[in-house]
DNA sequence: TGCTGCATGTAAACAGTTACATGATTAG
DNA sequence: CTAATCATGTAACTGTTTACATGCAGCA
C-alpha cells in the first residue's frame, strides 16, 4: 500500500470548526498540535491549494484594509474524506529520537559530553513544560465540545516530558556518582 | 542550514566494535534502537556503499559456505565523523503521532470509534511492551562497556510506553463514566 | 527608517518508503 | 518440496524541508 501523506486530515480538521486561512492553520498548529504533529509553511499552503482544487476545502479572498487573506473553508467532500480517515485506524508511527541515539552510542568515558547534552535537553524540556502548563491553563478557560481532547492530548506530551525530564535527571544523578567512585 | 542525513550515524555507531554486514545491522536495529530510531533495508544498503565510496567504512567478503556476504568495517575517518556527530548537541526531533492527532480531533459523539481505537494501541502497547521486558532481561545479561547506555535507552522506551498505557486507560475509564451518565 | 509580524507562495534538493527483483540456505 | 530466513540490492515515487521571494501594516 502506497503511503498516504497525511498533512491533509490536519489541515481538515482544523477547518471542521471554523474557517481559516494558511496562516491561521499554521499558528492554530503551533498553539496546539505542534508537540506530536508538526506541519511547515511549505506544506501547509500548496496542500491547501491541491485540497482547494480536488473540492475538499473553498477559498474566500477576504480582505481587511488593503491587507488580503485567503480563508479556507471545509466543503462536504471534505468532511467526508475527514470522517473516513478518523475511522481508518491510525498506523503506528515510528520516532526518530538523536538525543537518544548518541547516549545510546556513549560510553562512561564520555562522561563530559553526556552530562552536557543531558543538561541541554534538561533545559529544553523545562522551558517546553514551561509552555505546556501556561497553555493548559489556557485551554481550561475554553468552552467547547473538543475541549476534553484538547486538554488531555496535551496532557499526553506533559507526561512524555515528565518521563524524559525525571529520566534525564536519574543521568545525571548516576554520572555524578560515578566522578565520586 | 541543510538537513543532514543521520542514518550514517546509526551504521556507523553500530560498526564501533564489530565488523556486520548490512543484514546483520538490520538486525541489530531490530534489536536495540528500534523503538527511537528505524532504518529500512532501502536506506541501509546504499548508505553502505555510500560510506565505503567516502572511505568512511571499508568492505570485505566473507562466505560462510556458498553463502556471501559483505563485511563492513568502520574506518578511522569513519571514527573520527562518527566522533564529530556525536559531540554536536543533537537537534530536537518532532514526531508525528497519528493517534494522538485522531484523539484531538474527536469529540465525545465520536465515543465507539475512540474507544476502538483505543483498545487497539492499548493492545499494541501492550505487545510492545512485553517485547521490551524480554530484550531488558536479556539486556542484563550483556557484558559490555556500553550495556548501561543500552539499558538505560530501553528503559526510556519502556517508560515511554507506559506513560501511553496509563493514559490511554485513562481515557478508557473516562468513556465509561461517560456512557453511565 | 528599519524592525517585527502578518501573509502567501515557489524551486530545488534531499529524505525516506514501497514495491520489486534475485537467489542461496536451512528446517520442517 | 516448500516455507522461512538469510542476503543484497534498484527504481520509482512521495514526502518534507530549506532557502528564497514578495509585499503590506504597524510601531518606535
């Protein structure tokens, strides 16, 4: 089976609730799903322009002042295609995690370089938590139906840091035990 | 900045201590970075003889019998580029989960299919899960300098997966309560 | 005047996967 | 004898990113 690209269903169901245009996907993605599902400008505006064309979304030239806006809107074929991709089951897909990879690839004489990549990603993940919690916050003041599944998806890539944060900070704990041996 | 390719890291981080042929590398993937870091046959091979032409590796044939097979042994320069990756600060890599992204877009009409969805990465978890435990305890029993880096690379995968377990029977939990209501 | 943010896009390059193709060996 | 596993690869296609290009609006 041929691979699917899936940048689509995004774009798609964001349009679901309210129409908008490319940039406004774009920032709705940083602001909410950009922790387990990333999208550049460069796909977000040609896809919306190939959904556009195949029907499944309608463009509206919009313009405030002299400034113009293409707002995107979700046609029915679009739902459809939405729908049946929400039921499909979803594939499980593989991560690529370097961090990983090159404490995988230490040794204990590497001691000074991993305590400063464990340090980095420490701050990373402290100042990515930091996000998380004042956008948690945020998403408890908002009223809707998919609140819920906002809040707890969220709340997934919380405790995916918080795994990687305490696991970091066990690193840390052993390379310090071993300076003292 | 361009994007570099970091499947030469794995082949080459995997060829530290022992010659392999591109079969055996797949294997070893299989084996230890799988749940971090995958590579298809399709890169492998050519990455091989891509790192053989830049004299980064070094090929030999072995035949076991009628059997042939391509030794690849990591060469100083191919050390000392491995070396150089692994001083730089890894970058942070998004993923892209499609079942979360399934999840944030639902809404709580959409209860059977998330609850079918559910059970079946519950299930997937679950398996993954126990193949983890097994590789760990074999993983015990591995002598080598670098047998902590690889437990504890494991370890991060199984927490990993059991924070994903214990949020998924979360949700479980929520539906229920929903359909009493 | 120049900087930041809004807004939309294209071209080129590269990454990565799928499907295909081949053939030997070994265990049942 | 046949299925699984060992073993190596290529071609075609798609996905994805980077870098570039453009221009308006608002503010200091």
């Amino acid at each position: 089976m041929k691979k699917e690209n899936k940048s689509r269903f995004v774009l798609l169901g964001l349009l679901l609730q309210t129409p908008k245009s490319g940039y406004e996907i774009g920032e709705a993605i940083k602001r909410s799903t950009e922790h387990f599902w990333q999208e550049s400008d460069a796909s977000i505006y040609p896809m919306l322009k190939k959904l556009a064309k195949e029907g499944k979304v309608s463009a509206t030239l919009s313009s405030v002042g002299k400034r113009k806006k293409i707002i995107y809107s979700i046609t029915p074929q679009g739902r459809q295609e939405f729908y049946e991709w929400l039921k499909r089951a979803p594939e499980p897909d593989g991560r690529r995690y370097e961090f990983l990879l090159k404490f995988f690839f230490c040794t204990k004489e590497d001691h000074a370089l991993l305590r400063s990549h464990l340090e980095r990603r420490l701050r990373e993940i402290d100042a990515a938590l930091e996000e998380y919690k004042k956008l948690e916050e945020e998403l408890k003041a908002v009223s809707s139906p998919r609140q819920y599944f906002w809040l707890e998806s969220l709340r997934n890539g919380i405790a995916h840091a918080e795994v990687d944060q305490a696991w970091i900070e066990k690193q840390l704990g052993e390379l310090c035990q071993c300076l003292m041996q």
